[in-house]
C-alpha cells in the first residue's frame, strides 16, 4: 500500500502532532503565539501510483482519506465532475487553454458534497448522534443532505439574510434550521453545543476562523486526483473560490500528496478568487494572519469575508501561488450572463469569481494565453435565481404571429431570406 492514513493530525505550521480528539481546536503552540492553526491529518505515503481501490463515489480514493479500514462510507454518488473547456470564454479573455471543474454536477449541485461525505462517514464510525454547521447554503445544504443518508440528526445555523432557496435545501434535507442576525452568534452558539452536547462540527465556528472539519476538508483533496486523470498531468493554474480557504487547502493537500507519490513533478500555482482581498493583503504583507478588512453585501454572499486563515494563506505560498479580489457585483453578475450564453453553463455568483480572477491576471500579463488554466465551478446558479433574475429583463409579451414575435425580438429577416 503507497497510501494509509496515520490515525492522529498534525499542525502545518510548527508540525505538532495532535489526537484525533483534538481535531476541532487550533493547534494549541501555535495558538498561544497568536496564530490559530487547524490541524490535518497525517498519512504515510509511499511513492508509487495514485492508489484507487472499489467504492462509491470518492471513496475510490479512500486510502488517502482519513478512515479507518473498516468505517463504511456516506456516498450518494459524488465526485467524478466533468471538466470542461471554456473555448468562447477563452478566447475572449485570450486564454487558449481555459477549463472549468463543473461541481456543480454532485448530488446536492456544489462541492461542498466532497467535505460533506467524508465528515460524516467518519462521524458516523466515531459513534455521533447529531452533527451540527454553521452555513450560508452550500455547506448547510450538502451536510443536512449526507446526515440523512448517514441516518444522523443535523442541525444547521444559518443566517436571515440567506437566500430562500438555501433554506429549503437544508430543511427538505431534514435539517433543524435555526437562523441568526450576524455571523458571530452563529459561532458561539455552535461552540456550545459542541462542547457541552457532544455535538460533531461540520463547519467552522471559531474566532477567529481557522476552517472546517479537518477530517471534511480531505474530501476536497480528491478534486486534484481528479484533475491530474482527466489531464493526464498537473494543470499550470487552478484558480477556486475562497472565503475560510477549506477547498483552496484542501486542493493544495491533495496535489502534494501527488507530488509526494511521485505522479506529479509539481504543484500547479494555486490563485484564490476572493471578494474583499484579506488573502491579497496577508500576501502582501508577508503575514501569517491578516487584519480584518472592510465589506460590504456581495452577490458571491458565501466567499465575502473579513478575514483570511492561516490554512489558506500557506496554500498560496507553498505553490507560489496569488490572490485576486473581485469586489465589483455587476462585473460577477454581468460574467455570469456571460458565461450561461456561450458556454451553456449557469454558475452561482461565487463560482464566477474565478474567472474574473482569471481575466484580472490574463490582462495584467501574469497568465500566459497556452497555460493548462483550470476554475472551480463550485455551485450552481440555481441556488440564488433571484440574484441573476434581478439583472434580467422581463420577457416581451407578443400576439400569436410570426410579426409580433419579429417585432418583440426587434428583428427583421435577412432580404435573401425573405419569401424563401
């Protein structure tokens, strides 16, 4: 076996190893200096292949996921997306080789699935109950979902300001929603019922943030596996959605167990598409952790935050990576449009932060037209119509002729064409 995870976890910062029962708190040398770090867990890798083995949807990749032998997976089939290539789009942003990770073709349409399936089985083998997340949609949606097929209770804090759409999913799911006014109260109720219920975090609740389940965030890894056998190689750039850098963290993880297995020479440079800027600003300030930053209501709501975390600043850095902010919503919305015209493919707004990112780094000359470029799509624009439906006019009313309808369309045939 190239491949077995280790059954403890480790800081990547001062690489302090830590218990699995303390798996949701910062590492601890690390804390008391100031910068909250969450732990991953550690595996023994040995070069040779990218191990596969039998099993339902990423569970194929299951020895580089922190299970034991015998824990049963939570599959409803997700993992294996499609990747495909931007050719129109691309050639517009004079990118010749733009490709797209479509996630929004897992179960519950993001890839917050991938985290979701992986924290939940390994919820179920520990023996939980009640798994509790702290959640704008995505998250909520795709934990609420894996509780039920894990036949666990979920509870699912989320905040008034959500689209309708994102409650439903959860609640139609099973979860117990409860919703808050800000961000915090979310957080501090979640960390008491961790600590006094025993109940099993899906998502973050610290402040500051330091991400996710670390056991969850594994399953993004599968996303780079993914990747390099669609290719065939490592892609040049990957450029993904990022707010408290769990799938930018857990891409960079999953590339570099690539690296260490020797399938790959090197790991793409990593970008984060960012809102606000708190990773552009600890980039270039050299920091560990950043100063909160000043925001304001986004259309890409889930990636609009304050702060970045220490996870996903050391993921840019290790592979030589950038950040790009996109605060603009009419730039987000009107790309958005364009991507659903000439590539058929209707993305959430976050989802298209990514290339906006790309087209920012393509005019500034810091991509090169014939790089292997590759966004993560990580949600569909279905979960929040009303965003895209507000920037869209109404539909023209017409009489049942084939002139009102040339009128409505304000078109008129082609002279050649006419009584032809």
């Amino acid at each position: 076996m190239s491949a077995s995870y280790s059954g403890r976890l480790v800081c990547g910062r001062c690489g302090t190893g830590q218990p699995e029962g303390a798996a949701f708190a910062p590492c601890p040398p690390c804390e008391s200096e100031g910068v909250p770090v969450n732990l991953a867990p550690l595996y023994t890798l040995r070069p040779g292949r990218l191990p596969v083995a039998e099993g339902p949807g990423l569970f194929r990749f299951r020895d580089l996921l922190p299970l034991r032998p015998g824990d049963e997976p939570v599959s409803i089939g997700e993992g294996g997306t499609p990747v495909l290539r931007l050719a129109r789009l691309g050639e517009e942003l004079r990118l010749g080789n733009l490709w797209i990770k479509d996630e929004s073709r897992n179960p519950t349409w993001s890839y917050k699935d991938r985290l979701a399936a992986v924290a939940l089985t390994k919820a179920r083998a520990d023996g939980a109950d009640t798994v509790v997340v702290s959640t704008t949609g995505n998250h909520g949606a795709a934990v609420a979902a894996y509780a039920a097929a894990a036949g666990l209770r979920c509870v699912a804090l989320t905040l008034t300001t959500v689209p309708a759409t994102m409650r439903t999913l959860m609640q139609a799911y099973g979860a117990s929603v409860v919703a808050y006014e800000r961000p915090t109260d979310r957080w501090q109720v979640m960390a008491q019922a961790v600590a006094e219920r025993g109940w099993v975090p899906m998502s973050g609740f610290r402040n500051p943030p330091i991400g996710s389940n670390p056991f969850g965030i594994e399953g993004y890894k599968t996303i780079a596996y993914e990747l390099v056998e669609q290719f065939g190689r490592a892609p040049d750039v990957v450029i993904t959605p990022v707010a408290y850098g769990d799938g930018l963290s857990g891409l960079a993880r999953g590339f570099e167990d690539l690296r260490t297995l020797g399938v790959i020479e090197a790991v793409p440079r990593l970008v984060a598409a960012e809102v606000f800027g708190p990773y552009e600003q600890a980039l270039r300030a050299g920091a560990e952790v950043t100063e909160t930053v000043p925001v304001q209501p986004s259309v890409a709501f889930s990636i609009a935050t304050p702060v970045a975390t220490f996870q996903g600043i050391d993921a840019l850095r290790r592979s030589s990576g950038t950040s790009v902010a996109v605060p603009d919503d009419e730039q987000i919305m009107s790309l958005q449009l364009r991507l659903g015209a000439c590539e058929g493919l209707y993305l959430e707004a976050s989802s298209i932060v990514p290339l906006a990112a790309a087209a920012a780094l393509a005019r500034a000359g810091q991509l090169d037209a014939d790089e292997l470029v590759v966004t993560i799509g990580t949600s569909t624009g279905l979960k929040d119509v009303a965003a895209t439906a507000a920037r869209l006019p109404a539909p023209a009313v017409a009489e049942p002729t084939l002139a009102a309808l040339d009128q409505a369309l304000r078109y008129a045939p082609e002279p050649a064409l006419r009584g032809g």
